[in-house]
C-alpha cells in the first residue's frame, strides 16, 4: 500500500461498528492489518471502541498507529480519558481534540504530553461546515500536526479554505466519512464502469477519490466487515484517478 506522512493511505475508522464487541473488532483488526493498513482511529465517544480496539491491536501494537482523541469539557475529564488510552494502547500516535471541544483549554496539556514523548502528533477534527472556520482559526496556530475533516464526492467544503490551508501549514489530513456515512454505497455502478476507473468496488472508487487528492494522507473508512475491511486496504495502491476519472466518480454518486 502506498505510504504518505502519517503511514499506509488507508486505515480504520471504529465509529458505530465494533464497539465493545471484542471479537468483531478483533477479526476486523486482524483482516485489516492483514491487509497492510496500519492506523486505527478511536474516539472515548464511540462506545466501547477503544478498549475492544485496543485488546485487538494489543498482539502487534508496535506495528500499528494509534489515532485516537480527547472529547471532554474540562482539563480533568480530558486528562482521565487520556489515562484510560495509556492503559489500553500504551501510547497514542496521534491524539486528535474531538470536534474541537474545549480545544484551547486541551492543547497545553497535550502539548506538554508531546514534549514528554507518549504522544506523536496533535490533531484536531470536525465533521460540520459550519465549524470548519474555527477549524481552520485552530490550524493557524500552527499548533497542530493533524487535521481530521469530512471529505466525500458529497461533501466537498473542506476543499475551500481547510485542504490548501493544511498544505500551506504542512498539516497531515485524515479524511472521515469516506464513504457518507455508508450513504454513498448503497447501490453501485456497472462492472463495466468499475473497470474502466480500474477498481474491483465501488467503495474501492470513493476511497481513491478521496486519495487522488495529494493534500490527503489517510482515509479512514469504519466496517463491521472483515471482508469490506480487505477490499477497501486494496484501494490504497496506486495509480490514483486523474481529473477525468474524479469527475466520473462524482457523476455516478450524484
Ligand atoms: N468528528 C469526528 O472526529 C468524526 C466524525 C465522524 C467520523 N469520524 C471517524 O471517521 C470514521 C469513518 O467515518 P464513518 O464511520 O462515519 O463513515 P464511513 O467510513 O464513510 O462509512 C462507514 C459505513 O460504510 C460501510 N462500509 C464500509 N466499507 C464498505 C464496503 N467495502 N462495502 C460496503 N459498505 C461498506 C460500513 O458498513 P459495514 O459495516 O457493513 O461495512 C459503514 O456503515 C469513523 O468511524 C470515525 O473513526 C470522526
């Protein structure tokens, strides 16, 4: 699978799918890493996802990246979901302040986590336009190293202000909702079609929609599927669609 800044271009999102079901985690972890993907995204607000995500990541954990996130109101909260994360993944890759909540209270203590070394990167995430211009009011503080945005062919305002204002800054960007939510694959182009744009599924499609843009360093789709988890891992090889074949994946999700 092709590498960018943050690892292999697809990973795996955990919202609404395994939650504390260790065993469906388990076998979803197994056939994506199987399949070369390598970082796993979490949130304290997906259920029981981290603690199943962290007992299926546990027999290779120095393989794997850890993208997990802070959603608290106050230093004190955030500070104990922190303490749980240690528990279960030993140390956080990548530590993303969830939704922007209470983002400047968070940011020194995280920093200062960095600085100590059990955390890699900072980042911060929303999935409404509506907040994407405070968003960027927190990637202009030039004190974050990971940007977590919506981008689809259905939801495409990030490419506005946040996606040149990430490459100008040099901030890494993963992509949520990859594939709407499920949304965007509920019915599926003509083999012929999906031939044509060199990809065996229509997931597979969107997935290198999304990566054909080079500002993008990861996407994230979530499956409770072992089988989904496999096909999407191959969507992250090249050769990426050109600006024909974009627009070809965004007529046919219309
Ligand atoms: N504010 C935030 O920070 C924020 C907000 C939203 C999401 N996120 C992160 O981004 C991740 C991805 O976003 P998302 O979960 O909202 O949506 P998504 O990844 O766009 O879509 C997930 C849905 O797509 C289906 N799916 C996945 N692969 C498939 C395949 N190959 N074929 C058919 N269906 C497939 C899944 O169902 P099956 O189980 O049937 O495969 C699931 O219902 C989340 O899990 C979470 O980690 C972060």
């Amino acid at each position: 699978m092709e590498q960018r800044r943050l690892g292999p271009v697809v990973g795996l999102g955990t919202w609404n799918t395994f939650g504390d079901d260790s065993a469906t985690a388990a076998s979803v972890v197994d056939a994506a890493v199987a399949a070369g993907c390598r970082v796993f995204d979490s949130s304290p607000m997906y259920g029981g996802a981290e603690r199943s995500l962290g007992t299926a990541l546990a027999p290779r954990r120095d393989e794997v990246s850890v993208a997990t996130k802070i959603w608290a109101g106050s230093v004190e909260e955030g500070r104990e979901q922190y303490a749980r994360q240690l528990e279960w993944f030993g140390r956080v890759e990548i530590e993303q302040i969830h939704n922007l909540q209470s983002w400047e209270q968070h940011l020194p203590w995280l920093e200062r986590e960095r600085e100590a070394g059990s955390i890699d990167r900072l980042g911060v995430t929303h999935y409404a336009a509506g907040r994407f211009d405070e968003l960027a009011q927190a990637l202009r503080t030039g004190r974050f190293d990971v940007v977590q945005l919506p981008l689809n062919p259905s939801e495409r305002d990030c490419e506005r202000e946040l996606l040149p204002l990430a490459a100008e800054l040099g901030i890494a960007v993963i992509v949520m909702r990859p594939l709407g939510e499920g949304a965007l694959v509920h019915r599926s182009p003509p083999a012929e079609t999906l031939a044509e744009l060199g990809v065996e599924t229509w997931p597979q499609a969107l997935l290198k929609w999304a990566l054909s843009d080079e500002r993008v360093d990861l996407v994230i789709p979530a499956t409770r599927n072992p089988e989904h988890a496999r096909a999407n891992a191959a969507a992250g090889e090249p050769p990426w669609f050109d600006a024909e074949q974009r627009r070809l994946v965004e007529r046919l999700a219309a």
